[in-house]
C-alpha cells in the first residue's frame, strides 16, 4: 500500500472519467492506494504519468496536475487500505475534495484528501519512496510487498 502526496499550484477543474467533474482547491493532497503486484510500476505511473497516455485509475486523471510529489509506502498487513486512509482522514484541516475518489472498490468516502498543509498521518511502518532510486532498499524494507 502507498500514499501519493502531491500539490495543486492554484484551482484546477479535472474531469475524473465516469465519476464525473471536480474543481480541486490549490493546496496539499494525499491519495491512498494498493497494488496488488508491481507497486513499484504504478508509483513510477503516479509520478510521471502514464507511458501510453491512457488514463485509468482516477488518480491518473489528477496526477497529471500536481507538483511536489512524494510517496510512502507500507508493507501488507501492517494497516488495511482503509485504515491508512483513516489515518490521512485524521490529520488536521483534511477533508474530501471529490466523493467516490478512489474508493469504489471499499466503503470509504473517498481515497483522497485535500489537506491546507504539507503533512503524512504519523503512522508506524511508512517508509519514503524516492522515485530516482525505485529500487533502492524496496524489497528489503518491504517484506510481504510485490515490487
């Protein structure tokens, strides 16, 4: 599992595929996600962009807007996805910019969260992820985590 921290330089209205159209604020965002094989390619995807251009996951439609992005990771079965999204849910000034965002696949509100602030939750077990050495310490700090 990964959060995705971003910034969005000034207001910005993205049409998110089927979920529909957003206008997201300027500020600080974090999106929760999994990958059940090969998370080291889907961060590298939320970092530079799809190779094909082709837009999938909502956060693809997003990511393409947003500067100053960094990633931590976690190994399975430390937290669930929900649980680490929670956890981005509970920082201060954090609220849901897009309903449906990456959660219709849980019960969640939403897989992104609009925060005034630069900020990770404090939760046990994240790691950084720096996508100029993607395979630096992965696995051995990742144990459990497809990479």
């Amino acid at each position: 599992m990964y959060l995705f921290r971003f910034r969005l330089t000034g207001p910005t209205v993205v049409s998110v595929g089927r979920l529909g159209t957003f206008a997201f604020a300027a500020g600080w965002y974090i999106y929760t996600g999994s990958a059940m094989a090969g998370l080291q390619a889907r961060l590298l995807r939320h970092y530079r962009g799809s190779l094909s251009g082709r837009l999938h996951w909502h956060i693809d439609y997003l990511a393409r807007h947003g500067y100053d992005k960094s990633f931590k990771v976690i190994a399975a079965g430390v937290l669930s996805e929900c649980e680490l999204n929670a956890a981005v849910g509970s920082l201060a000034g954090a609220r849901v910019p897009a309903a449906g965002f990456g959660s219709s696949d849980c019960a969640c509100g939403s897989h992104l969260h609009w925060l005034p602030r630069k900020a990770w939750p404090a939760v046990d077990g994240l790691l950084s992820w720096d996508p100029a050495e993607p395979k630096a310490g992965f696995n051995k700090n990742l144990n459990g985590v497809n990479g």
